[in-house]
C-alpha cells in the first residue's frame, strides 16, 4: 500500500512521464504478488501500471520505483550507485538503506510499518519528494 | 319420558362433574387422533376434580405433543409444545404422582427439549441465528431442569462455535456490508471461550477472526487513500493482530502440530514486524514438515 502510494507523492522528471509506470521489486515475490494483485491494473497519473519481479540484481531496469526486499539488503549501496544517474526511487526495507543510498527506508516500530525518507538522495537522482512524505516519515535527513 | 330425560341430565352432569370424565373421553379422542378435540376435554380435565391425578397431567402432556406435532407439524412457534411442557412440567411437580406416569412424563419431556436442539439446527442451517440461539437456549434450559448435574459444556462449545462460524461465513459473504454478522461470530466464539478457555477451536476461531479482520481493513483501503489515514488504519489493524496473537499461540499450545495454527502464528508476526517470531514459527513448520 505504501508503495504504490509513494507514486503519487513523488514528482519525476519530465522524461519519466510518459509510457507505463514501472515498479520494480527485488527479492520479494510476496510483495510483487500484493501490488499486482491490488494494483496491477490500475494507472499512477496518465500511465498505465506496470509491476515487475526481478530475482537477481542482473535482472533489473529501468523503474520509477525500485523496492529492495530486506533479503537483498547488502545490495542496496551498489544499486543506488548504479542507479544514481536515473530517476529510481530506491525504496529499502529495514536495513540502513538510506545511509546506502535509498530515498526511502521502511523500518518496523512498535509493530508497525514506518518510513524515513532522505531528500538528499532524492535530489542526487532528479527527484522531488512531496511535502507530505516529510510529515509523516519518522526522520527526514 | 320426562323421568327419562331426567336421568339422562344426571347422567351428564356426572360424567362432567365427577370421576375420571374428562381424562375418559379425551383418551377415546386422543386414540383415535382427534387431538384438538381431545384438548379441549383435556383442558376442562385440569379444572375438575381430575386435576389431582397425575394421569391428567401426562394425557394432556402427550394430547398437546401429539398436537404440535401432527396439527402444528413440528412447527417451532407452536404454542402446543409449550402447553405440553407444561403439563409435564406439573406432572414432576406432583407429590404423589404416579412412579409410572412421571417416568413416561419424563421421557415425553425430554424428548421435546431434545426437539428445541432439532429447531436450532435447522435455524442454524437457514442462517437465522439469533433464532437458533433462542432455541438452543431452552433446550438447555429444559435439560438442565431435568437433569441439573448433567454437564452439557462440551455442546454448548459446539454449538456456539457452529453459530460462530456461521456468522462469520454470512460476513465474508457480504463484508463489508452486514458487519454486524463479524460482532455476533466474535460474541459466539467469546462464549465458547468463556466456557471453556483451553478450547482449541475457540482460540483459534477468535484469533483468526481477529487477524482477517486486519488484513480485511488493509485489503480495503483504496487506492486514494492518503497517508494519513493509511497509519490510521495501520493502528487498527496492530491492534487487531496484537488482539489475535494470544489466542493464537494458546491454540497452537494445544495443538502443537497443527500447521494451519503454525500459518496463523506466522502471519500475525509477519503483519507486526515480529522477524524472531516469524523465524520460530518458519522452525516449527518445518519440523512438522
């Protein structure tokens, strides 16, 4: 759900606005399974929705959104780095993702899903994150 | 000629007034299958001097039986039934009741309170559940006045939990419309569970009706849903698995190999970040592989 929310509140830069919005998800086929099931057919803006899984990281192109199970957290900094030049947003999952490179990290506190979001690492890659994000991400660097 | 219809006056107020008149004649009625007939006999009976002979008692008993079932057909809202407990009822009440009739009384008796159990059934069946309740509710009652040691825990565990999972089943169908079937599954399972607080079924059945109700409330958010509410409904939905996860654990206690509860156990921790918990339970399911 946050994921797929995420695309609404995030601005990409003008060549990422036309054809199908691409998320992508790394390791987790449960999560892929959820967003096509919940979200497979739906648009984000004008663009039709588009979910893939990718298992290796040999697998992965070009997305709007790139979601980073927990499984592959060691491969965080190196795919920020190796996406830093596109328009990713590199969403991570409970591991310092953000001191990696991800724009986004979710982490769990007090049984519940939390994000903090880092706006450096989103300007580094053309991305502006709206203001909302900041209000309810539980640290904003 | 009018000597003779003088006797014939007498005679007729001797046989209303006096003797075993009315129980006679509601016999001869009764055995012939004129029961509305032999009910009226049977009425004036319990207002004559017959009343005191426990006889009296159990022909009506039996007189009224015969009614509800043959005239009313069995049906639940029939009024003979209730007539005919009664007059049994009043028969067990007599000092000096007959041993033989108050042993058929008795029978008789407790085969319509098993008739009360037969209508909750059907109830059950046709999704009228509070009816159903009602009617399993006088069976117990009428059990247990007949017999007040006889432990009748075990049924009403299961009969609640079948009522349970009846009203949970009509909420999934119609969820999330007719919610208030998702309140009345959960007040049933509770009362299993208040009988019986090792229950394996009632644990499980209100752990798991808590957890869905969770992933129900994720499940449904829509799309535009912002923020905002999507922490919201992320507190309700903790609050739900936190509320499942003890219920869950003791049914699993009880039931140690049983993976369904494992899978349960599992998806309770998984939904609040619990990783060592969703480890443990990876262990056992495996071990029970």
């Amino acid at each position: 759900m946050f994921v797929f929310r995420f695309a609404s509140l995030i601005d990409w830069p003008s060549n990422y606005k036309s054809g199908s919005f691409v998320i992508g998800v790394y390791g987790d086929k449960n999560v892929y399974d959820l967003l096509v099931k919940d979200h497979g057919n739906k648009t984000v803006g004008a663009q039709s929705l588009k979910v893939k899984l990718f298992n290796s990281s040999s697998e992965i192109e070009r997305c709007h959104i790139l979601y980073i199970d927990k499984s592959k957290a060691a491969e965080v900094k190196d795919l920020a780095s190796k996406y830093k030049s596109q328009a990713s947003l590199i969403v991570s999952d409970r591991s310092e993702g953000l001191k990696n490179g991800a724009m986004i990290n979710f982490l769990f506190q007090n049984n519940r899903i939390q994000f903090e979001i880092s706006k450096t690492n989103a300007t580094k890659s053309k991305l502006v994150l709206n203001s909302q994000l900041a209000g309810y991400a539980v640290k904003v660097e | 000629m009018k000597r003779l219809l003088n006797i014939l006056v007498l005679s007729l107020v001797c046989s209303f007034g006096f003797g075993q008149g009315f129980n006679r004649k509601a016999q001869t009625a009764y055995s012939v299958g004129e029961y509305v007939v032999a009910s009226q006999y049977s009425d004036s009976a319990i207002v004559s001097t017959e009343k005191d002979n426990s006889f009296t008692w159990l022909l009506r008993g039996y007189i009224y039986k015969s009614i509800w079932a043959n005239v009313d057909t069995m049906s639940p809202s029939s009024n003979a039934r209730e007539t005919a407990i009664a007059s049994f009822r009043q028969l067990r009440t007599m000092e000096n009741a007959d041993s033989a009739d108050l042993a058929k009384g008795n029978k008789a008796m407790y085969t319509l309170a098993k008739s009360y159990y037969n209508d909750a059934v059907v109830y059950v069946n046709n999704n009228l559940l509070e009816k159903a309740e009602g009617s399993f509710e006088k069976y117990l009652s009428l059990s247990l006045e007949m017999y007040p040691e006889k432990d009748l825990s075990r049924q009403k565990i299961e009969f609640y939990n079948a009522l349970g999972s009846r009203a949970i089943g009509i909420y999934n169908k119609y969820k999330p419309e007719k919610s208030e079937y998702y309140d009345m599954a959960l007040s049933y399972y509770y009362k299993s569970f208040n009988i019986d607080s090792l229950d394996r079924s009632a644990n499980y059945n209100i752990g798991i009706i808590y957890y869905n109700r969770g992933v129900d409330l994720i499940l449904s958010m829509p799309d535009e849903t912002d923020l905002e509410k999507i922490f919201e409904i992320q507190d309700k939905t903790v609050e739900l698995f936190l509320l499942s996860k003890p219920f869950i654990k003791r049914a699993h206690n009880l039931d140690p190999t049983n993976k369904q509860i494992m899978e349960a156990g599992k998806g309770i921790d998984w939904q609040i970040g619990d990783e060592e918990g969703v480890k443990e339970w990876d262990e056992k399911l495996e071990q029970t592989e």
